[in-house]
C-alpha cells in the first residue's frame, strides 16, 4: 500500500567493516579458483590455451602483490597515523 511504511531492521544486525572485507575476500579468492581450475581443464584439451593461462596466473599475482601493499598494509598504517591526532584534538 502507498501510505505504509516498510518495517526497519534492528541496528545490531549489522556486521563490522573486518567481516564484510573478510567474506569478500573469501569470495573474491573461490572465484579465482574457480575460475583457474576452469581454465587448467580448457588447457589440457587445448594446449594452446596454457600461454593465456601463464599470463591469467601472472596478473593475479600483480593484483595480489598490490592489494596487500596499498589496500591492506597502507590501510593499517594510515589509520595508525591518524589515530595519535584525534586523540590531541580533544
């Protein structure tokens, strides 16, 4: 009906910042697993395909080597820095 309200959820409900990147990630890691082991049974029926699949295994590499140096590590340090100047504002 026009005139009703939808029912709120409870705000407890909500997970923290950490679980949501957690189960992204695992995610993210099944995808790509899955994604290979498509691609390893593809290049034993097609030879050819191992050199698409050398090259796939190297930008996942580059794209993990990036993401633990300026998402995760960059992260931590930047929130350390800023941490000490909140407290001296107060």
């Amino acid at each position: 009906m026009p005139g009703e309200q939808l029912p709120r959820l409870p705000r407890g409900s909500r997970k923290s910042s950490t679980e949501r990147n957690t189960a992204t990630f695992a995610a993210l890691i099944g995808l790509f697993l899955l994604a290979f082991g498509f691609l390893a049974l593809v290049s034993l029926v097609l030879p050819a395909v191992r050199g698409i699949l050398l090259l796939l295994v190297a930008g996942v590499g580059f794209f993990t080597l990036h993401y633990f140096t300026w998402g995760r590590v960059l992260t931590r340090l930047r929130e350390k820095e800023t941490a000490p100047s909140k407290a001296d504002n107060e």
